[in-house]
C-alpha cells in the first residue's frame, strides 16, 4: 500500500519538472521492493533446502507462492467487481 501510495503522489513529491529524480527513486524503490520480497519468499526455504531437507524446502516456497497468487487474485476479484 505506501508503494502505491508513493507511485500516486510522485509528481506532487518531486514536482513535474524533476522527472529524473523520480524515475530514480521508481527503480530504487522497485529494486528494494523486489529484495524484500525475494528474501520473504525465498529465505527459509533456501535455508532448509541448505540445511538439505529439500522436501519441506520445496513445499514451503510452493505454499507461499500459491498464497500469494490467492491473495493476488482476491485482490483483483475486487477490484474489478467494486
């Protein structure tokens, strides 16, 4: 939410004549975004795939995945029937 809440008031934050600036905060905030996202997703099951049971590794990046494409089609459900 304060992603889309900073990408709707960029204009007014940064002004529309500094476009540079803002594509530059865009990347680095999409960057940081991508990161944490990665590191939520994907760091417990690489540390249990490392610690070598790959099985629970597998299945828990598989249930977060799907958790989230669940919450993504919610979201969309709502968005397109509101």
């Amino acid at each position: 939410m304060l992603v889309a809440l900073f990408m709707s008031n960029v204009e007014h934050i940064f002004g529309k004549g500094n476009q540079i600036l803002s594509m530059m905060a865009f990347l680095l905030l999409f960057v940081i975004s991508a990161s944490v996202m990665g590191l939520l997703i994907f760091g417990k099951p690489v540390m249990l795939f490392i610690e070598g049971q790959k099985k629970p590794a597998i299945s828990l990046a598989l249930y977060t995945i799907g958790f989230a494409i669940l919450i993504l089609a919610l979201v969309l459900a709502i968005i397109l029937l509101v």
